[in-house]
C-alpha cells in the first residue's frame, strides 16, 4: 500500500521540478507607445532568392515597451510572433527575421514561436528598441487575394523571474 503512495508522491516531486519555469509571471508588455508595431507589406519590394523563396524586407520597426511595472526585477523579454497571419497557410511558410540594434538579440522565427530576445535586470521604465524585420515567404504556402497585403503584429513578453 505504502509503494503506490511513494511512486505518487516521486511523480508529483518531479513534476515540479520540471515546471520550475512555470514559477515564473509571465504578462504581455505595454508597447502601445510604438509608433508601428503592425507589419504590412503588399510584396512590391520582394526580391526573389534561390528555390521557391522570396525575401521580403520591411525595414526599421521600431518599439517602446513600458517597463515600469518590472524595474528592479530580473527578468527575460520574448519576442513573440502570432500563430495566425492571415493569408498564410502553414507556419513553415514564413519566417520573421530581425536584426536587432539595442541590446536585443537578433534572431528568427516562425509564425507561433516564441524566442528570448533580452535577459537581465530591468532598470528604467521604458525599453526601446529598433528591429531590421525581413521576412522569408515560401508563396506556395499563400492564400491571399490578389492586390492584398500580408500583415500581422508582432509583441514582447515579459518572463519576471523569482
């Protein structure tokens, strides 16, 4: 009777341990001080690359987030792509690229993901930050009408640690 109980209580202990993360607040950052989060591009600047790709480059895009209530905290900042973009039939058919020129980290991604651009101690109350976004479209994987523009908007979390 008491093995049962024992394997029960090892399950439970280790599943915490896995879920040290989820200790963590997480919220949505303030960037609507931004004065264009929302990305939009009716393809009249793609360049085509090798293979069935386009490249799609849509320039500075820069963004203000309010910081104010984490100061003090430390903290990782994820920059987070929508799952949904209208048009797009699969996730594998776009990815975002940005360069950062602040202290965030450059990367990548694909519509969905989720990736940490800024890790540290937050310490004034506005974070501003400029991206070079360029985006690698397969076209086999739209739908969209003629003449329409593929747009979506991009935002920040924050990840607050103990």
């Amino acid at each position: 009777m008491k093995l049962p109980r024992l394997r029960r209580w090892t399950a439970a202990a280790t599943l915490m341990l896995l879920c040290v993360p989820a200790w963590a607040m997480v919220a949505r950052l303030d960037d609507s001080a931004s004065p264009r989060a929302h990305v939009r591009s009716d393809f009249s600047n793609a360049q085509a690359m090798d293979g069935n790709m386009v490249v799609l480059p849509l320039g500075r895009i820069e963004y203000r987030l309010a910081m104010t209530p984490h100061m003090g905290r430390r903290a990782r900042i994820f920059y987070v792509i929508p799952a949904n973009v209208a048009g797009l039939r699969s996730p594998a058919g776009m990815q975002v690229q940005w360069r950062g020129n602040g202290v965030f980290a450059s990367g990548s991604g694909r519509p969905g993901d989720r990736v940490q651009v800024w890790n540290g101690i937050v310490q004034a109350p506005w974070m501003n930050e400029t991206f070079d976004l360029t985006l690698r479209i397969d076209p086999r994987e739209l739908r969209m009408p003629a003449g329409s523009a593929l747009s979506f908007e991009s935002f920040f979390e924050i990840e607050t640690l103990p």
